[in-house]
C-alpha cells in the first residue's frame, strides 16, 4: 500500500530555545529563508506524501497560519507588483493536503500520535520529528519508503553515533551486524554509554503501520507522565518486525543550538546569492 500521509508532531513547548519559543513556535525557527518545518514538508513531498499532518498546540498558531493562504498578503504583493513573492507562498500553500490537529497538553510524542489516529485510516504512515532536518541527495523519507516497500514492516531511521553520546538518544539492538539495513530485537531509551547495544541512534523518522496505535493505546505513561513512541514500539516489536535504516546525507539536530547554527551554516553555503559574500565573511573571522 502506497504511504500517502505523513504526521509531523510540533506540540513541543521548545524549552531549550527559550526565550525565543516563549512567543515563536520552535519549528518556525527560520534556516536561511524558510521555517524549520518547510524542511520537512519538502522531504515528505518529494518523498510522494499527498497528505501532511500537523499536530500543533498551545501557542503553535504560526505554523498553521504559515501553510494557509493569506488574501491579504497575496493581494497587497500583487498591488505592489512582487508577483514572485506571491507565487512563492502559493506553492508553499500548494505543496500538500495540510490538516491540522491539536494535542491540548504536552504528554509525550506517543500520545500526541494518537491524536492524529482519527487522521490516519488503515494504513501506513510516515511520522517526522521537526528536529531532524537532513542535507541528503535522496531525501531521507523516500529512502525509507524504499525499505518499507521491501520488508512491509515498519522501519525506523538511524544513524551512527559516538557511544558516548548514547544518554541523548533511543538506540536499537540490531540482529544484524552489518547495515544499512538491521532488523531490531529491542529499543533502548537513552542508555548509558556502557549499557548501550549499539552505536546506532533512532533520529526522528518513521514509518509505521496502524497496528502501532494499538500498542500505544494499551502502554501505560512512563517517565514524567508521558507516552512516548519508542515505549509503543518496545511492545510492538514482540508481535511484528521492525527494520531500521542507516540514512545516507547530513543530519542536523535543530533542537539543540549548536546543530541548529551548523543548520544555518550548511543550507547559506547552498544558497547561490548568499554563498560568496557568507564564505568570505566566515574566512574573515578565521584569518
């Protein structure tokens, strides 16, 4: 069955950028010339997603604002004669099926899920973290697709790590040595660096199947309260396989700072009218 849909979770409060989120939606961050989330949206799109789902929540207003259309926008460019502006933000508005739903309290990523699960009919389904933004010359998602289309069993992605960082990420006890495909015994959730299986780190894409909002529905709430996928996962691994794809391409973390900036940093070198004057000033601060 062709994956037609894709769910982005974006209720997240955004702590680790305060103050800035307190007001501005952590996924509406911008990266060069556009939102955080359009990366995504883009991947999804170019990956053969029809239908993107959105799950907001309080004082995420923005991001749905961002992918409707605005008559007062388009009409004060087209009087003004920017009619590129105006074609730009109809493409955005016509990149997919948008559809919308609230988690109306931060619970966790398996609950905000099941808030989408009256979205999703029986099928397959793509779910993207707005955290994971990847410079790759397949978009991750279709990569996945691919591997999905092979095996027909769910398939989570992830990359590579040093051990050390391990306490910051699930990680997968692959039954396979070698990539980059591994079939999964379990999920580890942020182990220390000894207690890890291995160095292969889940990144915030996904491809499940709806037999997912099942397990979810039966997972009782763990750490602060919440529900989280990899929790749902852990069960639904004992009655269906689970494959785990190593992605090819660049990650960047846009929840942490740092790898936000490099974000910033990778995607103005590839913009063609910033690329000259934004090494040069680089250079010049090394010199």
């Amino acid at each position: 069955m062709k994956i037609k849909k894709a769910v982005i979770p974006a209720a997240g409060l955004g702590t680790r950028f305060l103050p800035t989120t307190k007001s501005l939606a952590k996924e509406m961050l911008p990266i060069v010339d556009k939102p955080c989330i359009q990366y995504l949206v883009e991947e999804a799109v170019e990956s053969g997603i029809e239908e993107v789902i959105i799950i907001t929540g309080d004082g995420k207003e923005s991001i749905e604002h961002y992918f409707a259309h605005s008559n007062k926008l388009h009409k004060h460019l087209i009087e003004k004669g920017n009619k590129k502006a105006a074609n730009d933000l109809k493409k955005i508005e016509k990149m997919a099926k948008f559809t919308f739903t609230e988690q109306a309290s931060p619970k966790g990523d398996g609950h905000a899920l099941l808030c989408a699960k009256h979205l999703i009919k029986n099928e397959p389904f793509a779910v993207l973290f707005g955290d994971d933004i990847w410079d790759a010359k397949i978009p991750p998602l279709k990569q996945m697709i691919k591997a999905y289309n092979k095996h027909k069993s769910p398939v989570v992605a992830v990359t590579k790590i040093n051990k050390k960082h391990s306490e910051k990420y699930g990680i997968i006890d692959p039954e396979n040595k070698n990539g980059p495909i591994y079939k999964v015994k379990n999920l580890v959730e942020k182990p220390t660096p000894q207690k890890a299986p291995s160095n292969l780190a889940l990144t915030g894409k996904y491809i499940v199947t709806p037999e997912l909002f099942e397990q979810l529905k039966k997972t009782k709430a763990k750490r602060n309260q919440e529900l989280r996928l990899i929790d749902g996962m852990k069960e639904f691994i004992k009655s269906f396989p689970i494959y785990a794809l190593e992605l090819e391409g660049e990650r960047f973390d846009t929840g942490d700072k740092l790898g936000y900036l490099k974000a910033v940093v990778n995607f103005t070198l590839k913009t063609p009218h910033l690329k000259k004057d934004f090494k040069a000033y680089l250079k010049s601060l090394l010199s």
